[in-house]
C-alpha cells in the first residue's frame, strides 16, 4: 500500500448496492431539474437550437467537474490505461446526440403524451442489454427478476399515465404521425444501446469521470453535424445561434446541470447496473413535472381526472424504483458479473485484479497523488468567463415562476448533489 493510501481518511463501509441506488434516485433529481432553465426560453427558437444550448453546456461541464474533482493527471491516466474504451465513450456520446434530435422530431409530431413513453421505454433495452451481454440478473431468483423487470415495467407505465395526465391541455401536433412515431421509438433504441458502452467500460474499469470527458467529444461532434445538416451549412446554423443569443445562458445551465445528474448515473450503472440503475434515474419525470406544476404553474386549469392521472402515475413510478432498489443481487448473481468482467480482461488483455479493485469502488489510482497542472486553473477561468459572457448578454423573461416553490426545489437538487457526492467520496474516492 502507498503512503497516500496509508495516510488517506478511512473509507465509508456503506454497500455498492446502496450507493448505486443513491446514486440513480440523485442523478433522477438533476436529470429532471435540467429541464427547468429551458422553460424560461421565450417561444420562437427551434427545439434543436435549444438541444444545441445544453449540448455546448454539457461540453463546459464534462471537462470543468471530473477535472475539479479529479484532475487532469488522474484523467489522462486512467485513458492510457484503457485507450481501446476511448472509441466506446465516443460511440455513447454519438447514440445520445442522436437519440436527443430524434426526441425533438418526436415531440412536434405527435405530441408529449405520445412520445415521451415511446422513448422512455430505453429503461427496458438497457436492461435487455445488460441481461443479454453482461450477465445481469443471471445467477438471480425469480423474486428479484419480478422485482427488477416489473420495476422497469412500472416505472415506464407511471411515466405514460404521467405524459398522458400533463398533456390533456395541449393536444400533440397533427400530422405526419407514423414519422414521429418512428422517431420516438428509434430516441428509446438509441438511449437503450447507449448504456451498452457504459457497462462495458465500467466492467473493464475505467472511472466514470474519464468516460464522460471523451463521451462530449462524441456528443458535440454529432450534434454540430446534425446541426449543419438541419440547417443546411454553416453560415445559417451560426447566424441562429446568433440571434439566439439572449437566450442561449438558459439551455447552456440546462444542459451543465444534465451532465451533473448523468454523472451520478454513470455511478449507478457502475456499482448496480444498467438493469437497474437506468430505471431509477428515469424517474427524473417525477422531479421535471414537480418543476412545472410548483414552480411554472403548468397544471393551474388541470381537471380533477388530470390530478387523479398525476398522482397515480406518480405512485406508480415511486413503487416501481422502491422495487428495484430492493433488489440487491445475490452472490450467484455476482458470479455471473465476474464471468462478465473477466472476458473484457482476456478480451483486451487487462489486469484482473486491478479491475476487480476498481470495480469494487478501490481503484488504485484513485490513491494515488496526482500532482495539479498550472491549465487546469485556465480551464475553471475559461468555463467561468462563459458562463458570464452568456448570462451578461441574456435577456429577462416575461414567464411566471414562483419563488418560494423554486427556491424549495433548488434546494432539493442541491442537497443530493452533497450528500450522495460526499457518498461517493468517503466510499470510492470517485472511482
């Protein structure tokens, strides 16, 4: 053992079970609180202007965090370590650019209440995934099989009682139904085969810091290009997000507040799987919709069936996460992870034991001292000065929020950012 391990604070005893399922619930409460900053955009700029907004904050926030948590000597590391992960974090950041886009195309043509359970249902691929390749709930009984699959089941139900409940008062868009339909269903293909890449680098033990510091290249490149395609070349594509400009601060925090709750799922699908951390984190429309009806009052003229829809959807959704957080694998099941994990090691000729460490949340490198560089300060400076540029040329907007409500809930996102943060910290050191 090193000096610094030696010499570091004892690490907490809590379960990985446990704080995987902290860490899903969490990454729902940001996941859905990141939607908040784009409802003070006026009406005028396209969905995907708006996608293109939070994509560029998600940018700033995938290097800014793992290197004021990490650095960028632990980062670079952990990627000389495991090069051949690089090209599946690129892989991820591409399925989710796209997956996104698709979304968009979804929503304007058949509406919310349509599309969202349509894509919702990548709870369910991720978990046909993570049983079909990485052996989760292999090994398991039949009562956590019911706990985990009936879970997912519930918590995609309660969101499709949920989008049907919060849309009674605007009906979809008309028209071209099989196209969004389409679109939909291949935003839920696309997010489902995204945690693919997840698991794989995790079973192979690369930190999730790392992962998502290349994941951005993936999901930038891809949705610029997707941008040059929809707007039909540079110069017009430049000249939106010119005029976009007093607006541009709302989805930039969107999307680095997104990249906060997806970190907190990146953990999840570490330490309990994307059988069963994906689910709980796609209880974020529980968190969105508290957002809408407390703080941006969306659902005031909503009738007394509407309430009765929320309410039982909701519950739906709760009993579905208690189910799976309940469902903590069993030895046997435990087996089946390791057989996983061990044909990535032949595979890509790693060293068993020090994955085995890192996927027990003991990464040796996560004791290790990683001296600070002098760029890492330019890059805070750099996030920083954007994050000002944006907000000193935004503009007010005339759209009705209540303060008591939205100061409770901001104080309900922060909370878990500490709590399960400092979680993380005494359990894994953020490996």
């Amino acid at each position: 053992m090193s000096d610094n391990a030696a010499t570091a604070p004892a690490r907490s005893t809590i379960s990985l079970h446990k704080l995987g399922v902290f860490c899903g619930l969490s990454a729902a409460v940001w996941l859905g609180s990141a939607e908040a900053p784009t409802k003070l955009v006026n009406e005028g700029f396209s969905p995907f202007l708006i996608s293109m907004g939070m994509v560029m904050g998600a940018f700033v926030a995938r290097w800014t965090v793992p290197t004021l948590l990490k650095g960028t000597g632990f980062l670079f590391s952990d990627l000389r370590e495991k090069p051949h992960l690089i090209v599946w974090a690129l892989l991820a950041g591409t399925l989710w650019a796209v997956g996104n886009t698709l979304t968009i195309f979804g929503v304007r043509n058949v509406g919310l209440a349509i599309a969202f359970p349509l894509w919702n249902v990548n709870s369910l691929v991720g978990l046909a995934w993570g049983c079909l390749l990485f052996r989760e709930l292999h090994g398991s009984s039949a009562k956590n099989w019911a706990k985990v699959v009936g879970g997912a089941l519930a918590i995609v139900f309660g969101a499709a009682v949920l989008a049907v409940a919060t849309t009674q008062q605007n009906a979809g868009a008309p028209g071209k139904a099989a196209t969004g339909i389409l679109a939909a269903v291949g935003a839920g293909a696309m997010f489902g085969t995204m945690y693919i890449p997840y698991r794989k680098a995790y079973i192979s033990g690369m930190n999730p810091l790392s992962f998502v510091t290349i994941f951005t290249f993936g999901e930038l490149g891809t949705i610029l290009t997707l941008g040059l395609i929809f707007y039909h070349g540079a110069h017009p594509m430049i000249a939106e997000l010119h005029r976009a400009r007093p607006m541009l601060f709302w989805p930039f925090v969107g999307g680095f507040c997104w990249v906060i709750g997806d970190l907190f799922q990146q953990y999840a699908a570490k330490y309990i799987g994307i059988g069963r951390g994906i689910p709980l984190s796609n209880t974020n429309q529980l968190w969105g919709l508290a957002w809408g009806a407390l703080v941006f009052g969306e659902f005031a003229g909503l009738g007394a069936g509407g309430r009765l829809l929320i309410l039982g959807g909701s519950c739906i959704m709760i009993a579905g996460a208690v189910a799976i957080s309940m469902a903590e694998p069993p030895p046997s099941e435990m087996e089946n992870w390791r057989a996983a994990m061990h044909r990535e090691c032949d595979r890509y000729e790693l060293d068993k034991e020090n994955v085995a460490a890192v996927v027990a949340g003991d990464d040796p490198l996560a004791d290790q001292k990683h001296p600070r560089r002098w760029w890492e300060v330019l890059i805070m400076l750099a996030a920083a000065g954007i994050f000002l540029w944006l907000a000193l040329g935004t503009t007010a907007q005339r759209i009705y929020v209540n303060l008591p409500w939205m100061m409770v809930l901001i104080i309900g996102t922060i909370v878990p950012l500490f709590w399960c943060g400092a979680l993380l910290w005494r359990r894994t050191r953020f490996s």
